[in-house]
C-alpha cells in the first residue's frame, strides 16, 4: 500500500508541473484548461486508477494464498 502512496504521490508532481509548462506556454491570459491539460489529466487518472487495480489485486490474491 505503502507503494502505490508513493508512486500517486509521484504521479501528482508530474501533473503539477506539466500543468505549470503548459500554462507557462500559454501565457498568463488563457484562464480556461486547455486540451492537452484535460489529456494529461486524464491519462493521470487511468494510471491511478490502474494502480490501484493493481493494488486491490495483488492484496486479493495474497489474501486467497492464505486461505488455501
């Protein structure tokens, strides 16, 4: 668990500053989220989502091992 903590955590900086280059390309007028954000957070989201599939797997599984 301790793991997937660590690499959402990681996962969020790298949204952070992607979000920050892009707004630092765009310039300080476009207030609005632009496509390639909405991508970015997308894709975020599908690997934190994955994670934690992962995650939930794996404890599963550990927890069937045990009782067979």
């Amino acid at each position: 668990m301790l793991h997937t903590l660590a690499a959402l955590a990681v996962l969020q900086g790298y949204i952070t500053s992607a979000r920050r280059a892009v707004r630092r390309r765009l310039g300080d007028d476009d207030v609005g989220a632009s496509t390639l954000e909405l991508v970015i957070i997308v894709l975020g989201l599908i690997a934190v989502a994955t994670l934690l599939v992962v995650a939930i797997t794996a404890a599963v599984q550990r927890r069937v091992d045990q009782i067979t």
